[in-house]
C-alpha cells in the first residue's frame, strides 16, 4: 500500500479525510489494519479489548500500524507508548469511533431553521461506547483541513485532524479522555497553502483576555429556583405591566479587590439589592459575552455562547439571574448580532473565506467601528445568531434581550456615502435580509421563551419595528424612543430663557408616542465622548442643575413609555462614565445627590403602585394633555388614565426657575385633588417653597373645562395629583 501523499498531508496538518488513514480498517490480505499517527511515540502497541498486545511498526515517519490477521470484525482497543520523558502512555484512538453527529440537524443548520446550534457544534463531554471523552464539531465549509489543537495536545495541528461530514462544511472528532478544562482551538488549512487557529465560534468558555482559547466546560449543573418567576412573566410582554430598567456595566458600577471588580456572585449581592431597593423592575446588563477588549464595553463580541470570564463563571453568571428572580428583578442582557471584532482568533476570515461576514466589503465591513457586518442572507448564520439569543435566554433565564444597532442591520446606506453600498434587488436602500432574520428571530425567541422581552435600539423612522410579524412588522416587544431623547436632552441642556423657542422639542414626541411600543432611554450613550453627564448638561448654578436633574426624571417617568436609567445618574454623577473607573459613590454623603437618589426611588415607587402610570404606556388613550401650547411660561400639565378611564393623575410641571403663583390648570373633574409626589420636597434637595398638600377645585371654566385647579408652582417643578373625592365617573376620555 503506497501512502506517501496521504502521510505527507497528514504531517502538514493538510488531510481532509484522516479517517480513511487512520484508526481501523480493513486489511489488503484480510483480518483488519490499526494505523496511528504518533511522532513522539517510541515502542507503540495496540491492546485489543481481547488479546495480546501487537507492536506496531513504523511505516512513514511518525506513522505506525498493526496487523491483525486473523481478525473477522471490527474490534476495540487501546494503545500504549513510551513518550519522550520516558513514561508509558495508554490511551484510545480518536480513529477507531464512529461519527455522533445527528445527520437531520446538520442539515437542519445549512437551511437555517436549527435554532440550537450550540447543541450540534462546539465542544460538548460525553461517553462513546464506555470510554469519557469530548466531541468537537465546527462549520468551516472552505477548509481544506481542520484539527483541534489545544492543551491535550501540545497545540499540535498534525496530531488530531477531525472528520469532514460529507458536502455539509461540518467537522466532527471525539477525542477520548479529553474533558471540562481543556484549552482548546481549531487549527483550519485554508487554500492555497494558508492557515489559521481560531477560537471555537460556539465554545461556552473562554480563557480571560489577553488569552484566547476555548476552553471545554461541563454540562450546567446549576439548580435553579425560579419557577415560579419564569411562569408569571408572561404580562412584561403585554405592555400594561411597570418596566423601569436600571443599566448597568458590570466592571465598572462598583471597582474593588485585586482584579477591580466585582465577581457574578458578589454583584448578586450588592447590585441586585440595590436596584431592588430604588424600586426598578428590572436591570439591563451591557454585554456579558466574551470580548477581548475592556474599551468596547462589550460590544465587539467574539464569544456568543460565552459569559466573559471577567467576572466568574457561567454558573456564577446563573447564580446571579436566579438571586435577581428571587428578588422579584427581572434580568435584559445586551446583545450584539450586527457586527463582531476583526481579531486573528473570532469569526472573521474564520475558514479563510468570508463565511460569517458578507463577503463584499460594501456589506461586510463596517466602516465606523471596524468590524465585520454579519451576512444575515446566509441561512447558517442566521442559525448563529438565533441559537445564541435563545441560548442566553434558555440557559441563563434571561427575561429578554437588548438587541444592539438594529439601524445598522436594516440600511444598506447605513453610516456609508454615495457608491459606498449596494442597493438591494429591487434597487432600494432597505436590507431585506435583515428584516427577514430579525422577524424569524422573533418568532423563535415568542415561541420558545414565552414572556421573553426583544427591545430593539432602533434609532430611524423604519416602521412598525415594535409590531407583530403578523402584522407586517419585525416582531420586536419594545423600542428604544431615540428621537424622545434626543429631543429632551437638547431641551433640557437649553438656558431656561431659550425654552419657548423650543417648546415643540417636550410635545412633538407625544405626535407619535404610540405609533411604537415605545422605551425612554437615558442610557450609556448619553454620558460618554463629551457628551457630559446628565446632571453636568443640566443649566444654571448647582440648585438649579439638580432642579433641572429631577425635572428630567419626572418628565421620563410622567410620560407614557418604559423606563430605562444607566448607572450614576440615580445621584447625579457629576463625571462621564469611565468603564475604567467605578462610579463616584462618596457623593451620596452630599445631601443633593442623596436627594437625586431618593427622587428615582419616590418615581418608581409611584410608578410601580399607580396603574394609570403604566397599564396604557403603549395606547394613546392612555394620556391627555391638559396644557400643551404654554410656552411663554414653559408649563405642562397633562393626565395618565387607567383603562376605560376609570382613574387618573394629573401631572402639571414647570420648566423654567420662575416661580408660578396662583397657576390655573383645567381640572377634568371637581374636587379636591391631593398632591401624592412633589419634587420640590427638601427630602428630594428641593427648596420646599410653597408646599401643598390639598387643593379643591374652583367652578371657573378653563380650556373647555368647567372647572380649574389654582396652584402655586415653583421653578424647575413637577408634581403629581390624585383627585380625593369619590371616583371619578366611566367616560369617554374627552378628544
């Protein structure tokens, strides 16, 4: 038998069906054939499972094989050899076992709709006809050659190169006595004569930056404790339920110990009740997946089916879901499917072709960020990428999704001038793609993961975003409300004196607040890159900024919408968020602050225990304005209705530092009306001025209203009524 080429192949880590040379095979006289390679073996024998050892002779170098004559059948063995240090070594040949991949889910993954992707490929312990072992298995369907090297093995491609299953571009090899802890790669020969070592594209771990290998992990033993959160769930969908989310980065809320952050496990037990404690209903993790660098915030993944190991393990990750659920907090996790990082060991070029990425640069590069654009036309990585969603979700329990730059996805021109991108086929600008990937990944997450939340950031007009796919829409549960904020802030960053002029910039967002299922975010983004923090936008002297501040969060939390605040502004830090650097926590012993802090807890508190401030967040019925075109004075006011107008609060808020004596609002009904939040209270850091407690109505029409409410309104005021009187009367809400 002349094997030269065969051999050579091997050796250079270059043969596309190792199978055909090694392990057993039928004998050219009859009986059967061992053949191994081994290059630092001296002496080596095969043990049958029955039988004498035979030693095996060196029939190329490095390659070694045995006869067994007089054998009928296929039969079981184990090998044995002195290494270079002098020891005996047994182990099982990789060679001698059948393929395990399930044949109908490969397939399943070539046509797009295998949703558990990581279940099929990766790296995944198991038992093989009584002998311990991992399976590895990657699509890499332009290589010519692919191995697994790692830790096991010296990181020597030539040692173990993997099974080709057929046509499909899957690679498969069961390696015995390889198990949880191992570090490992694939080492991939691309054409002509190239290679490359890449991470796994599905490992459940890697090693803590600046390394970068995979590393095998055990099945999830974790026990989890949150049954009967997972089963009430379901009405955080529905939009009637308060979603007030606290975003959080993990490695730089609270910087301590060796490392400079806190572990899963230790957050649990500080953030959790925190956030509890300030009365949100949920925290918003930016991302988690593994990332090689700091400075991304997380947002240039490489591991998307790995929780970074910065901070613990994966079930030290579950731990800290389940301690969230016990609290009554649920878990959003940030997610990145529009782009990933162009480093040597991720996705990128990952068989020597663009296989994850889109293969014209026009498509598959992302010019502001530097990074690869996910080619969503192809069905495996749309298998990708919605096995990863649901993987956070089913493994980990997450409560939903906080999907990144949905924008990008869905324009071609996105961030790219003229000549710069390709129309699509009907000559448009809309990635067709994308929208199908994204209501299939929908459709998969409702159906999987009942009472899972999608919330896309989405920051253009693109339509019905937050509508069923039944409906024509992308299926998404809520949308971030860019043009809300960015409306705000450059409303409230104004001097006072310029507000009229900008009146429409607090109304114009009501004209369209229900076309969406909207979320108001003041998040990450908002206090990075010279922007400033929130409270150093805010006007005037240092009363007046943390006036302004808690003004801001009461036209956040008073308007119809969920909620979301990233970390520090609940206390009005003064800096912008440095992901190297913990949050200024010492300001709390500044009464200001300390008063901010109390504010965002009174807001959610009252959030969470009035139904007409959030069981219509997403219906227009919901809200009504009582002043809407007061912009000389810079005063709103406006109600919030509970469904079928049964119940109400008035809301009346002053946007400038003067004060409004004897400010005359149309009150909806007569009555007394008691004043249930006021954020001028000294508890609060507001100066006090002018407190009410009560306040009837007087028979004196006002805005087509029979009656009015007459208040003294400080500056930089909001306040919240409730009529005390009997109920008011079922009506149609007055148009």
């Amino acid at each position: 038998m002349s094997l030269p080429d065969p051999f050579a192949a091997l050796a250079q880590a270059r043969h596309s069906t190792p199978f055909d040379v090694l392990g057993l095979h039928p004998g050219t006289r009859g009986g059967w054939v061992v053949r191994i390679r081994a290059p630092w073996a001296t002496d080596p024998r095969v043990w049958p499972e029955s039988g004498a050892a035979v030693a095996m002779r060196e029939v190329a170098e490095g390659v070694f094989e045995a006869e067994f004559a007089e054998a009928e059948r296929p039969f079981a063995y184990r090998l044995c050899a002195t290494d270079p240090t002098g020891r005996t070594v047994w182990w099982h040949d990789p060679y001698r076992f059948p393929p395990t991949l399930d044949e109908a889910r490969i397939e399943a993954i070539l046509e797009g709709v295998e949703v558990r992707q990581q279940e099929v490929l990766g790296a995944h312990p198991m038992e093989i006809e009584g002998v311990s072992g991992t399976r590895f298995a990657v699509w890499a369907p332009h290589a010519v050659a692919v191995s697994v090297v790692g830790s096991h093995n010296g990181w020597d491609p030539t040692l173990h190169p993997m099974r080709p299953r057929g046509a499909t571009g899957v690679w498969e090899l069961f390696l015995p006595e390889v198990g949880p802890g191992t570090l490992y790669k694939y080492h991939i020969a691309t054409r002509p004569r190239g290679a490359h070592i890449k991470a796994d594209p599905v490992g459940f771990q890697m090693e803590l930056r600046p390394a970068t290998a995979s590393v095998v992990t055990a099945p999830p033993s974790f026990s989890w404790s949150d049954a009967d959160w997972i089963a009430k769930r379901g009405p955080a969908r529905e939009g009637s339920v308060p979603i007030s989310i606290y975003e959080v980065h993990l490695g730089s809320w609270r910087r301590t110990g060796s490392q400079g952050w806190l572990g899963y496990r230790e957050l649990a037990e500080t953030l959790l009740p925190y956030v509890k404690e300030l009365g949100f209903t949920h925290v918003e993790l930016m991302p988690v997946m593994e990332h090689p660098l700091d400075e991304s915030w997380g947002y240039q993944t490489v591991g998307y089916f790995a929780p970074t190991s910065r901070f613990g393990g994966a079930d030290a990750l579950r731990a800290f879901v389940d301690r969230a659920h016990a609290l009554g907090l649920g878990v959003i996790l940030d997610w990145v499917p529009a782009h990933f990082p162009t480093d040597a060991h991720g996705l990128g070029r990952f068989d020597g072709s663009a296989l994850y990425e889109h293969p014209d640069p026009r498509r598959g590069f992302h010019p502001d960020w530097g990074t690869y654009v996910f080619d969503v036309s192809r069905l495996e990585v749309r298998s990708f990428l919605i096995s990863s969603a649901l993987y956070w979700m089913e493994s980990f329990h997450a409560d939903g999704l906080r999907v990144d730059a949905v924008a990008s996805m869905l324009y071609l021109d996105y961030s790219r001038e003229e000549g710069q991108w390709i129309p699509n086929e009907r000559g448009g600008r809309e990635n067709l793609d994308a929208v199908a990937f994204f209501r299939q990944l929908n459709d998969v997450v409702h159906e999987s993961v009942p009472g899972a939340l999608m919330i896309a950031e989405e920051s253009t007009a693109w339509p019905a975003v937050s509508h069923g796919t039944d409906r024509g829409g992308l299926g998404f549960d809520q949308k971030w409300n860019m043009g809300w904020m960015n409306d705000t802030l450059e409303y409230f960053s104004a001097d006072p004196l310029f507000r009229k002029g900008l009146h429409e910039k607090l109304t114009f967002g009501l004209t369209y607040a229900f076309s969406e299922r909207f979320a108001l975010p003041l998040s990450h983004d908002e206090v990075v890159h010279g922007k400033r923090s929130l409270i150093g936008r805010m006007p005037g002297d240092y009363e007046q900024q943390f006036a302004h501040l808690r003004l801001l969060y009461g036209w956040q939390w008073l308007q119809p919408g969920k909620k979301l605040l990233f970390m520090g502004g609940e206390f009005g830090q003064w800096t912008e968020w440095d992901v190297g650097r913990g949050l200024d926590w010492p300001l709390l012993d500044h009464p200001a602050h300390r008063g901010v802090q109390r504010w965002v807890q009174a807001l959610n508190q009252l959030y969470l225990r009035e139904p007409a401030l959030h069981a219509l967040d997403f219906r227009p019925e919901g809200f009504e304005w009582l002043q809407v075109d007061e912009r000389e004075a810079s005063v709103a006011s406006w109600l919030r209705w509970t469904p079928e107008w049964k119940d109400f609060v008035l809301v009346v808020a002053n946007f400038t530092p003067v004060d409004r004596p004897e400010w005359a609002v149309p009150a909806p009904f007569a009555g007394r009306y008691r004043c249930i939040l006021d954020s001028d209270r000294e508890m609060f850091g507001g100066g006090g001025r002018d407190p009410v407690g009560r306040v009837q109505t007087v028979d004196e029409p006002l805005h087509g209203r029979a009656q009015r409410l007459v208040l003294d309104l400080p500056g930089l005021s909001v306040r919240v009524f409730r009529r005390e009187n009997e109920a008011a009367p079922v009506r149609t809400r007055r148009r």
